[in-house]
C-alpha cells in the first residue's frame, strides 16, 4: 500500500500506517485524514497531532491517552468524535506514526 505525493511515493503498512515516518508533513496528514473521512483538520485535531508528532519525536513512541487528554483539555469522547477510529488507528495514523504496539 502507497500515497502518491509530490512525486513520491509514500509507503504504507496494509493498515494504511506510515513505515517512513520523517517522510510526514501537514500536507500529507489532511490526504490521510481525508482517507478516513475526515474532510478538514480543526485546531483541535492539529493539537492532537502535535501532541502524537512530539511525543513519537522525543520517545519513539505515541503517548498514552490519558497525557493527549491532559494536554489538550479534550475528553476521550471528543477525540473519537475527531478522529472516529480513535486514537491509535485514527489520529496516529494521520500523525504519521508507523502503527502503535497494541493497535488492532
């Protein structure tokens, strides 16, 4: 599985994760978002975004819920309302995450 962008072709597991996640960008994010029937990015969802991006950037890891929550203000309820397949296979996944451990 791939995303054509710019000219490149961006490889994808069979979940539609990323295997080169320094390949993200904002850019590449809404086409992913947009794979997942999310039409357009609120400030609510680039907040998670950057959130899942730091996290990943500085521990090789996305952070647990609880800390997204925490950060953000958001309760669980309204990050499945913003990235319906939730917080690992929705909103990991248009963060450019390779997929979580635990992430059926």
């Amino acid at each position: 599985m791939a995303i054509e962008f710019k000219g490149k072709t961006i490889e994808m597991d069979g979940d539609g994760f990323m295997l080169e996640p320094h390949l993200w960008n904002e850019e590449l994010a809404k086409i992913i978002a947009k794979e997942d029937d999310i039409h357009i990015l609120t400030e609510n969802h680039w907040a998670i975004i950057r959130i899942i991006r730091s996290s990943f950037e500085e521990t090789g890891m996305a952070p647990m819920i609880r800390s997204i929550c925490k950060e953000t203000g958001l309760k669980l309820r309204d990050i499945y309302e913003l990235f319906p397949l939730g917080p690992a296979r929705g909103a990991c996944r248009v963060a450019g995450l390779p997929k979580p451990d635990g992430c059926v």
